[in-house]
C-alpha cells in the first residue's frame, strides 16, 4: 500500500515521514548520504576519481593537452569543464546536445574553480606566449539520484588533485618541444572548495542532500560551496524565500560538512600510490 | 502609452556627486516602451541598461505545458553573438527567482515568456536584468505573490563594502554578491556570488543591501502610479 501512496501522492508520504523527522531512506533531516571515493580509477586519464553519494555516481577523468595561449593573456592555461548528463543517467535527458542543466552545471564548476582559485590558470604555462597546458575536465553522471552538483564538485577536486602532467620543455632558441615522460609533475591545486546542497521542502523544511525523489517536489534549492573557513559561493537561484536565520544556518552545515569531505579527500588522495 | 520618470539634472548630478560608497547609483526607467508585447520596461541603474518584454499569460507548446500551473520562461539575449553557458546559467538564475515571484497557480496551462535584452552592462548586470524583469511583470500585470528586487555588492581586497558596484570595481573586487529580496517580509529570494569572501563580510553585505532594496521598490511604486496617473 505504502508504495501506491508514494507514486500517487508522493507529497503526502513525504510530509508524514517528515512530520516524525525522518525521511522515508530511513536519514534525519540534517543527515547525509554514505560517500564512497575512488580516486585514480582510470588509467589512461592523467587524474581520475569516482564518487558516490548514495545512489548518485559521477566519474570525472581529466586529460591534458598542448596549444598556444591567447594573444591578450600570453601566461594563461585553459581549464574547460564539462558536465554531461546522458540518458543513461535518468529519463529526465535525452541524446543530443547538452541540455540547460547540462550546462548550467558546466558553467558553475568553471566559477567554482575562478572563485575559490584552487588552480589559478597561470600554473599552466609552459613557456608564456608559446606553449599552456589545456585542461579538458570531463565530468560524466552515471546514475543521478539528485544532489549532483556535489557530487561533481568532489570529483573535480579530487580528480585535479590526483592529476600529475608529463614536464614539457620548450627550447628558447629552435622553439621544439620535449617531452620528459619519466618526470611527472602534480598540478598545483591550492584549496579544497567543498559543495553542500539543501533543499526547500513544502515552503518551510530543510532537507540536506536531496534525493531525485526530493528535488523534484522541492520549492527551491541552496548551494553553499565553503573552502577552509571562507566561503566560496552561495547559490540560491530563486524558489522559496528563507529568512536570513535559515540561511545562517544553512552555512554553519556546510562549514562542518566542507571539513568532513576535505577530510574524505585527504585521506582517500594518502591510499593512493602513483 | 510610455511613462517617462522625470529625473531633474540638477537632481542627477547632486546624486552622482554624493555618490558614496553606501548609496545605490540612479535609477530611470520607462514603462511600455514597446507596443507589441502585454508589459515590457527599461531599467537603467547608473550606467548599465536593460530592456525587458514580457508576453503571457499566453499559448503554451504542449511539450512544456503544466497541467496545474503556469510554464513560466525566460530568454536572455546577450548584447552580441550567441547565448553561451554563461548566458544560460544567468537565464536560468533569473527564470527561478521569478518563477517564485509570480503566481503560476492561477493560470495552469499557458505560458508566460519574459524577453531580456542586455542593453549595456556596466556593472551589477544581474540585479539590473531583475528589475527589469520585475517592472515588466507589473506592467504587464501578470499577478504576483511579490514584488523582487535586487541589489548588488562588491567587497574589494582591503574588505571594504561598495554598494552596487560599476565595472571597474566589480572587475577589482575580490568577491561580488547579488542579493534579491521580496517585497513582503524582506527575505532573500536569491543569492548569487562570485569570489571569496567570509562570513562576516556575507552579514554586512546582506544587511546594506536590504536596507538599499527599500529604495527600489519605492521606485517601483513611483513610477507605477506615475504611469497610471497618466493613463487615468
């Protein structure tokens, strides 16, 4: 009976498990999803990493590549971001181009990387005005059960931290390029921006780390990305109204939280050997 | 029949002289500039102009009808070349906070589409779009739960606070936050940032913001009974 009510008043079965602070996954409202993080898990990428947040999986591969800089900002490397959402992921998508969350997303991990400047794009010159690193972060989803934009912000740390790039020389004089595969060099990443999201459920709830189930009956939705004890971004594009406690609130989590996830990434980033 | 706000130079100067760190710049905008479209404005804060259209409740294509509410849509044209992820994200922030503004309830199966036209964007390019968007509605008057406005704020390096920053200090700036809030209990609709900042410089920041949000919507509310005082 129970599952009927869930396909046809799927509102209702929510508010009477939320009436009694908990969520029908058997989770509090504040309480998060089991992460599981592999990090280095494809070999021909120069940085990888799987994570799974609940049902959620999102694999991020980072492949570098060689090209001249732009005129305007000779020392500048390109960092390029690229979320796909295929059908394979959920119903909700459909083959082709990407579609508006698709690159909603995109777009928001490029601000993520301008904002926090955990890889500042001058780290990726190898001889200004001649020769910068590309790299083409490639986040696939491979099952979403809501909450992705998280789950794709630990992927892209995690994956740029586990990057190591070949040492590229250029020779001043002929301009030929050489390549040193026996160096390996680890990208410089600064910082450990860690993303929290919590939704608006019914006008007045806080639920943390949503389910697909949950975001799609929420009234609205915010992102907290915090880095150490800064924050990085708050993203609250419209839905519901929230007073500025509840908000207050939402960033006192997401400090705790970022920690807990930096602490994931560290500990997962020591088990690997390269 | 457009109605024009009377902004005296003598006025526009004296405010552009005081223009402190902690006041918003000048705002003029003129309602139903356009004859085609059901409510449209231009909103101009300082330098940066937008031109706003707003077209429904009308027709919806069935792929994006909703049985029990309004499809509500938003197109954000860029001042040159093609929508890019960018745009679509900025599309997407504005289609969301109006989305919560208006009353969608009321008219299930039919479309509301709001056309936002990047006229000039010299700073606080977002909180400009909004309340154009916003002034558009009301002259369309498509019915709303409330009003929205929005407010920007560049925190520079040395942590100091300028309200609704121009380009040159939004491009210095180590952290620029966009709040909106409603008209009815103040609360925050959307905020958007970009940078790093702390906590205690996201407190200020909120809190002169909403204090500056109260001048726009009187605008709101001038220019509105100016235009129906005309038409009367």
């Amino acid at each position: 009976m129970a599952e009927e009510i869930r396909i046809v008043q799927p509102k209702e079965y929510y508010k009477r498990f939320l009436e009694k602070d908990v969520r029908p996954d058997n989770r509090e409202l504040a309480e998060f999803r089991p992460v599981v993080l592999n990090i280095g898990c494809v070999t021909t990428a120069e940085g990888s990493a799987l994570i799974k947040i609940g049902n959620t999986t999102v694999i991020c591969g980072v492949k570098a590549e060689l090209a001249k800089p732009d005129a305007d900002q000779p020392k500048d490397g390109f960092i390029v971001p690229n979320v796909e959402l295929p059908p394979l992921c959920s119903s909700n998508f459909r083959p082709g181009p990407p579609g508006e969350q698709a690159q909603v997303l995109s777009q928001t991990m490029a601000d993520v990387i301008a904002d926090s400047q955990c890889l500042l794009s001058e780290s990726l010159c190898i001889c200004p005005g001649k020769l910068v690193w590309v790299l083409h972060i490639d986040l696939v989803c491979l099952d979403y059960d809501g909450n992705v934009m998280d789950a794709c912000m630990v992927a892209l740390v995690s994956a740029l931290r586990n990057t190591v790039l070949p040492k590229v020389t250029v020779d001043e004089e002929t301009g030929d390029i050489q390549t040193d595969p026996t160096t390996r060099v680890p990208l410089q990443v600064t910082c450990c921006p860690v993303a929290t999201t919590f939704i608006v459920f019914d006008n007045k709830l806080l639920l943390v780390d949503p389910t697909r189930e949950e975001e799609s009956m929420a009234t609205g939705a915010v992102t907290i990305v915090t880095e150490g004890d800064n924050l990085c971004s708050i993203y609250k594009p419209g839905g519901t109204p929230l007073t500025e406690n509840q908000i207050d609130n939402c960033i006192e989590r997401a400090f705790t939280h970022g920690r807990e996830v930096c602490r994931l990434i560290e500990d997962t980033l020591l088990s690997v050997d390269r | 029949m457009a109605a024009f706000t009377v902004v005296k130079k003598e006025d526009l100067e004296a405010q552009q002289k005081e223009e402190s760190v902690q006041s918003l710049r000048c705002i003029t905008s003129e309602l139903g500039p356009l004859t085609q479209p059901d409510g449209s404005a231009v909103f101009t804060q300082g330098d940066t102009t937008a031109l706003a259209a707003v077209y429904g409740p009308a027709d919806v294509k069935i792929s994006k009808e909703l049985i029990d509410r309004a499809t509500v849509e938003v197109i954000y044209k860029p001042k040159v070349g093609l929508p890019r992820p960018v745009d679509r994200k900025l599309e997407r922030i504005i289609k969301n906070t109006l989305e919560a503004a208006i009353m969608a309830l009321n008219h299930p199966r039919s479309l509301i589409s709001i056309v936002i036209q990047e006229t000039e964007s010299l700073g606080a390019n977002l909180a400009c779009c909004v309340n154009a968007a916003c002034m558009a509605l009301l002259d369309a008057a498509v019915s709303m739960n409330f009003m929205v406005a929005a407010v920007s704020a560049a925190v520079t390096d040395k942590g100091e606070i300028i309200l609704d920053p121009v380009s040159r200090v939004e491009d210095e700036a180590r952290a620029v936050l966009t709040f909106v809030f409603d008209s009815v209990d103040k609360n925050i609709v959307t905020v958007i940032t970009s940078g790093q900042f702390s906590q205690d410089e996201y407190k200020k920041c909120l809190y002169l913001t909403k204090q500056a949000c109260d001048n726009v919507f009187s605008f709101y509310k001038d220019s509105l009974s100016k235009k129906l005082l005309k038409s009367a």
